[in-house]
C-alpha cells in the first residue's frame, strides 16, 4: 500500500506543478498492478478455490456417469465394469489435464488399489466418515499444503441411487452372480460391496496449484 501511495504521490504532484515530465504508462500499470494484486486477499483466493472445485468435480461426475450410462445400456452392468475398469481413470486425468489440478476419488472402501487416500487425503476422509457415522453434515472443504501454494478441495461421494447397488450393493442381492465374478477376477482384492442408498463412498479429491486459480480471477 505505501508503494502504491508513492507512486500516486509521484503522479499528482508531477501533475498539480505543471510540469514539462511525463509520467510512463508503465508507471500507470504497475500502480494498477499492484492495486489489482492488494485486492487478491487470501480469503478470495481460497473461495475461488472452493468454487472452481465443485465445477471440477461436477464436470468430472457428469462425464463418468453419463458414459456409466451408455456402457450399461449398450453391454449391461458387465460392460460396465469393464468400462470402469478400463475408461474411468483416463477420463479423470483428461478433466484433470484440462484443468492443470489432479483429480481424484477416494475412499477406504476402495475398488481399485489406486483410489485408496494419501496421507493428505487419510484425515479429510476420516473426518467425513466420522461425520456420516454420527449424521452430521458433510460439506465440501478445501485446505492448504506445500506452504499454501497447493489447495486440496475435497467433497464427500454418497451412493444417489440404485443403478450403483448393482456393482456396490450386497451380494447376492443387489449384486448378480455374473456381475460378482467379473468383480472378482478384475478387483480380486474388492472392498466395495455391501453399500445401501445414501451411503458414504468416498470423496472427490482435487489438488489445485494456487496460481491456476489466481488466473480465473
């Protein structure tokens, strides 16, 4: 701030004295520069951060489940598997490469041994499990890493109907014999089954580097 009023010091009284000197454009621009980065305080910069977050990972929702769809309607819930098998990481990472964040969901209850939580993520997500446990809220939350130059937004995944019992129900159940064999020889090591509607699965994780989000504002 008090580089700022120098600079606007300097540029009334070379006005106001009548003065022969002009002053540069690029003394007009560092001193809007400089104007523009006192207005990015820490408390905008991280609600940014929440914000382009949620648009993440409801972009990344849309895309795996509206191809979700497709593959059931085109091959069954046995193609399905196959296409989150093969398809649903490479679909992340297009999001996330779009975007310049690392997208992620994780869970303790995982499928694939790639979704299990880092040490970053482990505490975020006990706190939702927690929360789902006791029925307190489980809202969105985003912290800071790597001395702020990193945020982590994170947002609980509930099961929003029964099209996902039928890879993530109770066996036997919800789950058809033909589907519990593909499971088996796909994900031998499974901890995904055995959930009802409404239940915690995990959480969106998204790495956001802080200056990608300075840029959008």
């Amino acid at each position: 701030m008090k580089k700022i009023f120098e600079f606007l010091l300097m540029v009334s009284l070379l006005s106001s004295c009548g003065s022969n000197e002009r002053v540069s454009k690029e003394v007009f621009e560092e001193v809007n520069k400089s104007m523009e980065v006192k207005k990015l305080n820490e408390a905008d910069i991280l609600q940014a951060g929440m914000k382009w977050g949620d648009e993440m990972s409801t972009e990344a929702q849309q895309q795996l489940v509206s191809s979700l769809q497709k593959a059931i309607k085109e091959k069954g819930v046995p193609g399905a598997i196959q296409f989150c098998n093969v398809q649903a990481l490479p679909i992340l990472a297009e999001v996330s490469q779009k975007y310049g964040v690392t997208i992620r969901r994780v869970s303790n209850q995982f499928r694939n041994p790639k979704d299990q939580p880092t040490e970053e993520e482990k505490g975020i997500l006990e706190a939702y499990e927690y929360n789902a446990e006791n029925n307190l809220a489980l809202d969105p939350s985003i912290q800071k890493f790597e001395n702020g130059e990193v945020y982590l937004y994170t947002k609980a995944i509930k099961i929003p109907n029964g099209m996902c019992l039928n890879c993530h129900g109770e066996p036997g159940t919800d789950i058809s014999a033909e589907t519990q064999k593909d499971l088996a020889e796909l994900y031998p090591g499974d901890k995904a089954t055995g959930h009802k509607i409404g239940d915690l699965r995990g959480m969106w994780s998204i790495r956001i580097p802080k200056k990608e989000v300075v840029k959008k504002m």
